[in-house]
DNA sequence: CAACATAGTGTTATCGTTAACATTCTAACT
DNA sequence: AGTTAGAATGTTAACGATAACACTATGTTG
C-alpha cells in the first residue's frame, strides 16, 4: 500500500507537505503541489480512509436503513438516496430490516462501530425508537423516511397520508361506494395509523357507515394474510359485503387483488380496489390497479440531501419536515360507477 | 466517544486486556473478564471500526456493484448478497454504475480508498477490465456476477446463456416460427454476446435463416432504442417479417411488447415474445410474457459467498465459476403455434 | 529447592493521517 | 540594518485498537 510517507520520501518533503496537497491545503507554492500530485499520479496513490476516519471522525458513509430492498417503493428510494450521496462524495450502506425490530437494533450497533455519517431510516416499527436513541446517543444525525415516530425531533421525509387517504376514499365515494373496507398494516406503524385514521374521518366526514367489520390489519406490510382477511370480507351477508377495498400499500394492494380473483370476484365490478403506493409498470397490459403514487425516489433524493445538511452542518438547527404528495392514478380496478353495477 | 481506554481505567486493568476481552481472547482470567465486560455493557462500549481497520486491514465491508439496484433482475440480488453478508457479519456498499465505465471507475477508486474487503460486480461491460484491474492491483478480491470478462482469473456466477436461449428458440420453433428476430443488449457486454451466438447457433442448428435484419442490437440494456427497431422490423415486407422475437433482458422484452403494442400488433397471434429474465410478478393479471427465469437471489447470495471465502481464505486457489440455469415459463405471449395463425 | 513452564497481565510501538505548534525563509517596512 | 509579517514547510503527538514482546506470579518437575 502507498502510504502519504512514499509520497513524501520521493518528493523529498514531509508527509504534512503530501497531506496539505491531497487535501487542497492553500500554503502550498505551486511548485511543490505540482511536484508532489505528479508523484501521486505516478504511484497511483489513493488516501486510507480508516486513517482518516479515525482523526476526523468522519467515513463518508450513509447508511440506509429499510425494511425491505425488494419492495419497490424501497427500490426506488434506495436509487434516490444513491444519486445524491456519490453527487455529495458519500458511498451509501444498505441495510434491510425486515420489519423486525431486533435485526434492527443489531444493525444500528453495526452501523455506530462503523462509524457511518448519518442514517436514512424507515423504522420498523414504533418500538424502533429505542433503537433511534442509540443513534442519538452518538450522536449521530439520522432523517426519518416514510414513517414518523411521535415525540422525536428529527428532519422526516414522509408522505400526505392524510390528503391522498382523503383522495382515494372520496374518489370510491364519487363513484357511488357506501361500503368500504380497509386492509391495512399493523397499527404498530406510524404510516398505517394515519391511514387508517384519514379512513375513518373520510367516511365519518361523508356520513358513511364505519363498521369494524371491514377495517382489517395485516401482520406485516407484506402478503402475510390478505388472503384470509379477504375470505373474512367475502363470507359477510350480501347486504353487509363491501363494495370497495382500500389497500394502505402496494403488497397488500395487490395481494388483495389476487385473493379477490381467486375468489373469481369481478374488479370492479363486483369490488372496486384502490391502492396506496404505485408499482412499477412491469406489465406489459394496461395498468390496472386505481393507486395513489407516492415520488419514491424523491423520498430518498430529498431525504440524503437534508441528512447531508445536517452532517455538514449546513442548514438551520430545527428539524425539517418534507410531505410529499401522492398522485392518484384512476384505472380499471376502480373504473366503475355504483349504478353501472349489476347487483 | 467510549474507548477501550475508558473501560481499562474503570476496570483496573490495561487496554490491553480490555482487548483481549473484546476479541474472546483465552488467556483471561474469568473473573476479569466478567468485571470488563460488565464495564463495557455499562458504558455501552460499541469499537471504533477505522481504529481496527487501520491495523487488521479489514473493514467488514462488501460492496455490490451494479448497474441499477431498479432493475428487478439487480434488485433481487442486492437482496440475496445483503442477507449472505449479514449472516456472515459483513455490511453492504451499493454501487450503481449506469452502465458507466467512467462512474464504475469513480466508484472503484472510492471503494479502494474505503478499503472494503471484496467486490461484487455486474461489470458495465468489457471496458470494465481496467477498472478490475485496479482492484487486483490493491489486492481486493472480486466476483464476477451475471457478466463474465474474458482472460480473468477470478471466482464468477453466471447465467447459463447457451443453454437458456436455446431453450428459448426451440420453443419458438417448436411452435412453428421461422423467421426469429433477436433484440440484444450492446456486444460488448459478454452476455449479449453470448446470448447472440447460441441465438445464431440454434436457427443454425435447425436450419433455419439468419437473417441480419432481424439481428438488432440496443445502445443500453435498457429502453433506448428498442422502439427504433421495432419499427424496423414491422417495415420489412410481409413475408421477410419476424414472426417472433426474442428480446435477451427483461427490460428490452416489456418495451419490446409496449412498442408491439402501440403498433396494435397482437402478441403472439402476429408476432410472438419471449424473454431472458422475467419481471417481478406485481401484476394482478396473470403474467403474459413468456420468460427464461434467472435465480437472481443466488446470484448475490452464492456470489458474497464465494466472495466471503475468498477474503477469509477458506476456499481452495483456484478460481471457481457457478453456472446457474434459469427456468422456463411459457405464457400467453408465445402460446400459439404457427399454424394457428390467421395469416 | 533450583529451574522452568505457563497463565494472566502490562508496555511499547505501530497502523496512516492530520491538528497544532514550531521553524525557516523571504520580503517589506521603519 | 534591524524588525517584523507572513508564506512555506517541518516536527510531534494524537486518533483507537492491537501485535509483539515483557513481565509477574503461580505451580510443576527432576
């Protein structure tokens, strides 16, 4: 390895002389800068970041903490995140939770022996705070993405969870619906309270009939049991049954989707399903699911950007909030009004 | 910041025994150990990485290079590569190239001045070899995934591209089809090329045309171009048209099938698609495009493997190569024979 | 009982870089 | 000429952990 000292050696200068030209140092005269970068260039030397660090307590490292790289709207956060570290000379680390609170907490000790510079973090869950503290605790700066944690003064990139709910559920109301059904994750989740409670205020605000019948919780923000919430909504009465469904995220929107077909119930037709979160256009037909489409990439762009700010010491001390709109998509799964209906 | 030097003086005993706890170092008396370890639970001792870093060489970090972590087919192996590393207590740096030899360079002077302990990389494409190159140069083990690079030594995971596309084409012929146009990513990536060859060597096989005019090739393994030469296909006169295409990524494959559409041409009746790599199933339809599957998981996950192995030298010399297979599934976007066809 | 092995612990130097202070040298001013 | 400012460079110590060696008690052996 070249260390700054070959540098110096064939240079004939000290080491500071080498650290002072790496590192853009002004008491240089020109000729020994051009002397010694001539030197670097020639030795391919590139500077130990652990020696570095350890004076300067800096890495140069962002982490990003997610639940769960597969699910695409994480997918597309990550690549927002990367764009505006490498922009800003940060590499970014990516750590994927799963929702669960103790693999968590294992990483964020991982990431303080590290030393990372800030964390991007969409925590598992409320119980993540303790292990937010621990970031506090050595002090070092973190910027909540997606979910927020009450009592926690911190920079937050999170999404209009009550307006777009407010969107979705007033559309369904436009379109005839009076009975409407939730799925969605557990309340343990900052994003699925405010969802559910926008839901709740929505049909309230309409003088819609809130029946605990038709608001439902999913284990997790996955597939775990749509399926069976799904059979529980099919097996009320006729007069009972919702016509609706309202998915709080992209698994759950179309996990119920699927679950509905097996059932061969008819989108919309027999139940309209709407959908928080976008997915990718993979499919090669027509988009079908009608969803509200949050800027993922925004999520992360914005969210490193203000960790950066914060890591750097270039923005006001108040903790920040950035909310993000969604945009409401209208496709098939919704596309039809009540009195089309052939009940 | 807590130090060993903290835990030492609390405790009555030298930092050097601290270290000694901290590293299950056996020459401990238990009593001592237990007293140093109560101290560092108090203190809530975490090590400073950069110090252990600097002396062991060894930082415990992986990093993944990539074109794009929002390809599903990248996604899914960031996914497979992050658990292995975890488990095998190691963190993950992503880096997405672009398909850029000037950004991968970038990144891989970045990574050599982190000292991460190994490499995972989809190279941008044969240029990559300089940039490997350097790697070699500081000693930092490397994997080669999903792209191989001519004349280099080094552990790989591979698709098996041979055998997949002729799967792929004796499908199409089986079904009747003679004219097969081909839309491939750039030559000078390895795995257009050999996706090109064993597409050449099939028709071949079978002896069947190869026509150049149904031989395109993309500017990216991305979006591009690939309305241009569909486009370009359609205009060939009736009887030199394609009656099948096989697009060699899962990108080229859903614009292939986007600008077919817009052409209002119907898939297969007029023209059949099919597919190396599939697309995550978020549809809600059934899932249209017939596909040659790849185990994108594996191939992060076997690659950190290997990767792993290698740094901690508890694999043989020699450089190993897994060939991985991808499945076929035949869906509605092939699912006609020939002489079904209206024409 | 001397000689020596060994378990347990401490001391010192080192990894590569940089902060803080020290030194040298030139140029300008009184 | 003597003083002084400041530009350019060097020296030393430190960051936190650990390798290599040194030391101190024990106990063990012939």
């Amino acid at each position: 390895m070249v260390t700054i000292y070959d540098i110096a050696k064939k240079a004939n200068v000290s080491a500071m002389t080498v650290s002072r030209v790496i590192n853009n140092s002004d008491k240089i005269s020109k000729q020994t800068r051009e002397k010694v970068e001539a030197i670097i260039k020639e030795l391919n030397y590139i500077p130990n970041s652990s020696a570095r660090s350890l004076i300067s307590k800096k890495t140069n490292i962002l982490s990003l903490m997610i639940t769960d790289i597969a699910n695409p709207f994480f997918t597309s956060v990550a690549r927002g995140a990367e764009d505006k570290a490498l922009q800003m000379g940060y590499q970014l680390l990516l750590c994927n939770s799963d929702e669960n609170i103790e693999k968590e907490s294992k990483y964020i000790d991982m990431l303080i022996s590290t030393g990372t510079d800030g964390v991007l973090i969409a925590p598992a869950s409320d119980l993540s705070k303790k292990n937010i503290h621990k970031l506090t605790k050595y002090k070092i700066p973190f910027v909540l993405i997606d979910r927020y944690i009450s009592d926690l003064k911190c920079d937050q990139v999170l999404s209009d969870n009550e307006t777009t709910t407010r969107k979705l559920i007033e559309h369904l109301i436009e379109l005839g619906h009076k009975r409407i059904a939730i799925i969605n994750g557990p309340l343990d989740i900052a994003t699925s309270r405010e969802r559910h409670q926008a839901f709740c205020d929505t049909l309230t605000l309409h003088g819609l009939e809130v029946n605990k019948n038709w608001i439902h919780q999913s284990e997790l923000f996955r597939d775990s049991d749509v399926t069976d919430i799904v059979s529980n909504l099919l097996e009320l009465p006729a007069e009972k049954r919702p016509t609706a469904i309202f998915a709080t995220n992209n698994f759950l929107g179309l996990n119920t989707v699927k679950a509905l077909k097996k059932h061969k119930i008819n989108i919309p037709e027999d139940i309209a399903v709407v959908c928080y979160d976008g997915v990718p256009n993979y499919t090669e037909n027509e988009p079908f699911l009608t969803a509200a489409e949050q800027p993922s990439y925004n999520f992360g762009y914005l969210g490193a950007q203000m960790l950066i700010e914060r890591i750097e010491n270039t923005c006001p001390e108040v903790p920040r909030k950035i909310v993000l709109p969604a945009e409401l998509y209208i496709r098939e799964s919704s596309n039809y009004t009540i009195k089309d209906l052939k009940r």
